[in-house]
C-alpha cells in the first residue's frame, strides 16, 4: 500500500497522559498536513511541513501540541497533558506540490477519558 | 466563523440520476477549490478540484462549477452510483499555493438503488 498511514488508529487515554500520533506520508511527497476533525465537522488546518521545515504552527491549538518531521519523512504530533476536549480525529494529509491535492491517511481517533 | 459552509447536511438521490452538491464561502482571498469524499472509517479522498480563473473544471462524472461572483461553487455527479454514497466535503484554499485547507461540515449523500 502506497497510501498514507497513520499509527495508531485508535488510541484511548486519561486525562493528564501524553500521546504521540505518527504519519508517513506517500513517499515522494515532500509536504506534509496535519489536520483535526471533530463531530460533525470537517477537517481543521492544524500545521503543515515542507521537508523537515515546520511552515505553518500557528494553527496548533494550544501550546501542549507539538508536531515534528525531523528527517523531512515521517511526522509525529504529541499533545501533552490531554483534555476531554482533545477528543477527535486526527488526521495526516501529504502532497506532492501546491495545487496537487492533499491525500489523506486514515486518521487516528483519539479518546480521551 | 465558518468561511465555508455546506447548507445541506443530508442529500438523498436515485441512482443513475444527478446529485448536485453545493458550497458557499464567504473569504474572498479563496482561490483555489477542492471537493473530497470520505466513508466510515477512512480519511477523505480527493474527488476534484478548480482554480478561481476557471468557471467549470469536468472530470469523468464529476463536474464543479464555480460562481465567484455569488461565492457559491457546486459539484455535480451524473450518473450517481450507489459507490457515490459518503460524506462530501467542499474545501478552500486563499493564497494559491498556501496549502492552508479550509473545510465545510459536509453533506452525507445516499443514493438510492
């Protein structure tokens, strides 16, 4: 499969824990999305990566999230101290070139107790 | 703010006739368009797209029609198949090139055999 993947897919966790979300992207994409969806809702800009530069960060929603792509391939994004509200799905996105398309992986669904 | 907005959550169609999908923003700095579909359980899958300079963009049966003077663009998929069945969402993107995704909350469409 060629496709982006996500890992985990699903991840349960109490309050006050830290995770860690991990995407790769296709493998000749050199950008790299992260977005949120919550409930009846579409997907939320949350930062974005062109090889390992960080682009756009302004997005994330509080300091507790941070995203990394240190070697311009896979990314993780962490969120530190978890809330009820960090409840959602996360997705990952990739694309080749602006005006391209982003593609999208599977997401991981985050629950948070 | 919802910058971007699919009025119709749900859309019910026969199959082998035309569904017609429709989005409304309101940024004006929006250029560049896209539609995505996403079942249960995967992240969305992009269908089309369409830069501001164009008023239609056709893929197979998948067309978009831009409206910039009304801030109003729609997708039309003809025939439509049992497979079209999913959740659409309209996206939109300022700065061609920003790569800054602004989703709608979706319109679940079903269609009928």
């Amino acid at each position: 499969d060629t496709g982006v993947s996500q890992d985990p897919r699903h991840k349960i966790t109490k309050r006050g824990q830290n995770v860690t979300f991990r995407c790769d992207p296709i493998s000749e994409h050199n950008r790299l999305y992260w977005y949120r969806q919550t409930l009846g809702q579409g997907p939320e800009f949350l930062t974005y990566f062109q090889n390992e530069a960080q682009l756009e960060k302004s997005r994330l929603l509080s300091d507790r999230f941070s995203a990394e792509r240190p070697k311009g391939s896979f990314s993780t994004l962490e969120i530190q101290r978890t809330e009820q509200g960090d409840s959602a799905m996360y997705l990952c996105a990739s694309s080749l070139s602006a005006g391209k398309g982003q593609f999208f992986g599977p997401g991981t669904r985050l629950t948070v107790l | 703010d919802q910058q971007v907005k699919q009025n119709s959550p749900s859309l019910s169609v026969q199959e082998g006739r035309i569904s017609i999908l429709n989005c409304d923003y309101t940024n004006s700095m929006f250029d560049y368009f896209l539609w995505y579909k996403k079942y249960p359980a995967e992240g969305p899958t992009f269908l089309i797209s369409i830069s501001s300079i164009k008023d239609k963009n056709e893929d197979g049966r998948f067309t978009v029609f831009l409206n910039k003077s009304a801030k109003h663009l729609s997708l039309h998929i003809v025939p439509s198949q049992p497979g079209d069945s999913a959740v659409y969402f309209c996206a939109a993107e300022a700065n061609f090139g920003n790569e800054k995704l602004t989703f709608g909350t979706g319109t679940r469409l079903t269609i009928i055999p």
